[in-house]
C-alpha cells in the first residue's frame, strides 16, 4: 500500500510517497481502508521533532481517519467487514490502510460523508471536552474563542452557540470573521486592526470574557487573559502561534480566574467510555447537520506537502482532508 513516510525530522518537502506492507488486524483490532485522513496543526510540528508526541521513524502524518472496514482480528465482536468508520490514531493517517484497536473506532451514520467524519475526533473532542469538562459553563456566558476560523475555533464557535454560550469569534482578517459568524459566533474581533485586550473588554460592556479558548498562544494569550471578567476561565488549548507565552500570575490573582489546560489526548486515556459517548455524540450532531465539521480543501495523498502547507500559512478554514 502506498504511505508518506517521514524517516527523519524534516519539512513538508522532505516527506516521502512510499510502498509499506498492508496491516494486518491482530486480537482485538481491525483494519480501516482510509477513504479520507485530517490533517492538523500539530502534524507540521510532529514531522519536525517539535511536538510532545515523538512517533518512531519512519511514521505518517495525520492522527485522525474515516473510511471502511476491511478485515477485523480475533476477539472483535462488535465492527464486521464494511462499516463505515472514524477513528483517532495518532500519525500513520497517510496511507491507505491503517490497523487500530477496535475499541477506539466509532461507527459513523450512513448520511456522514468520510471527509467530514475525518475531521470531526480532534477537534470537536478536544473542544467538547474543553467547553463540558474544563469550563464550567453557565448559559448566556461570553466564549471569546482565539483563532476562530481555524478547525479547532471553528468548533469552538460551533459547539459554544449549541451550548447557550455567546460566542465572541476573534481572527486576524474579516474573512475569517464572517466564516466564523455563520459557524456560530455572535460577536467578531479583527486582532489585526484593534487591540485584542481593549476590543474584549468594549464587546462585553466592560465586565471582561467569561471564557477564553485558546488555541493559538503567542502574544495573544496574555492580552485575552487581562480581558477576562472576574472568576473567569482561560482555556489552555494550544500553541498554533509556535510561541508558549509566559503568563504573569499575578494575573489569575487580579482577576481571581482559572487557568485550565486542555489536554484531550491524555484524558481520553483516562476517560475512554466518556470520551467514546463523546465522539459518538458529535457524530450524530454532524449528520444532523448541527455541526459543519467544514472541509476547507482536500489533496492527494502524493500532495500531502501542498496540504501541510496551507495549514502553516494559515490559509485554512476549516479542516484539510487527504484522500488516500
């Protein structure tokens, strides 16, 4: 089968179109023929050696997937040859096929197409954890959500108006604003034009942001924290900016709010059942239609460099989606 294979830390370019063997499903696991795979931010850092997860070479992108059962190992009882599949994997998405767990795959309903079903584990887990687990939120509450056009706060905006929230969507062009108004958002801000901290602080009549998601880190973070309203939480989601900023805790005890980290991949270990009922939920909530799961664009498996690097500019809205 075919697979883009990262041997050594490099860069987009570097990455390798190659024949692997296919997998073969062992107790307790099945084989997914990929029909579509998601790439994410994080990719790009991972295939760098900057990311906190360090697969061992040669490995692929892409951690999230959606296709057809092919094959199932001993002791699977409840995925059979043709179902229709999402799956959270890691890296090894570009490729054609790919063996996982049988307990970390979740069947997907008829009407879900695969490039949106693809899209949906990362993202909206992540958020849905965040937002139910982490924020404590109360309805008619301000979100302002950090990157807002991007998957992660595009889910943020999508999932922050489903739970009652009053989404405030903040970006870095008009475009990506009025993307995120009609995902949600209530509220924009264009962190190009107006400072983000005094332009928070106006939108909600002076009393600060309920909520702060963030995902992009850099010198955002601290502006959106000297934004927030008393007793607020600031969601530590990630570092898309590629910059950890350092907070001044005096901040937290100024406003006497929260600084929660986010981290779904080790919750998901340790809440496996919650987070399956999760991912099951989301992808009922797609096929309703009460979720976009939005494809920005999809490539060619052979194109996954092009694919990653609309992702480092920042040109997409929305999720990037290979076909194998």
């Amino acid at each position: 089968m075919k697979a883009i294979l990262c041997s050594q830390y490099c860069g987009p370019d570097d990455l390798v179109l190659a024949d692997v063997p296919d997998p073969v499903a062992g107790p307790g696991e099945a084989v997914i023929a990929i029909k579509s795979a998601a790439l994410n931010f994080f990719d790009i850092l991972m295939i760098q050696g900057k990311y906190q997860i360090k697969p061992p070479f040669p490995f692929s992108p892409s951690a999230e997937v959606a296709g057809v059962i092919e094959s199932v190992g001993a002791g699977v009882t409840d995925l059979k040859v043709g179902d229709r599949v999402m799956a959270s994997c890691g890296h090894n998405g570009a490729r054609e096929k790919i063996a996982l767990p049988a307990s970390s795959i979740i069947k997907i309903p008829d009407n879900l197409d695969f490039d949106r079903a693809a899209g949906i584990t990362i993202i909206y887990g992540t958020t849905l954890h965040a937002l139910e687990d982490r924020a404590s939120p109360k309805p008619g509450e301000t979100l302002a959500v950090l990157g807002a056009a991007g998957g992660t706060g595009l889910a943020a905006c999508e999932i922050g108006k489903l739970m009652g929230l009053k989404v405030i969507a903040c970006a870095s062009s008009d475009e990506k604003l009025a993307f995120a108004k009609e995902h949600g958002a209530e509220l924009t801000l264009n962190y190009s034009k107006e400072d983000l901290k005094e332009g928070l602080k106006k939108l909600t009549g002076g009393k600060g942001v309920d909520i702060v998601y963030d995902p992009v880190g850099g010198s955002y973070s601290e502006a959106a924290l000297r934004a927030i309203a008393w007793e607020g939480r600031f969601l530590v989601i990630g570092f898309a900016a590629g910059e950890i900023p350092k907070m001044p805790l005096n901040l937290a005890l100024l406003k006497g709010c929260d600084i929660r980290g986010v981290f779904w991949g080790a919750w998901t270990k340790i809440n496996p059942q919650k987070n399956r009922a999760n991912l099951e939920k989301l992808a009922r909530w797609t096929a309703e239609g009460k979720l976009s799961s939005h494809v920005d664009r999809t490539f060619p498996l052979a194109q996954t460099a092009d694919a990653l690097k609309v992702l480092a500019g920042r040109q997409a809205m929305g999720k990037v989606i290979l076909h194998p």
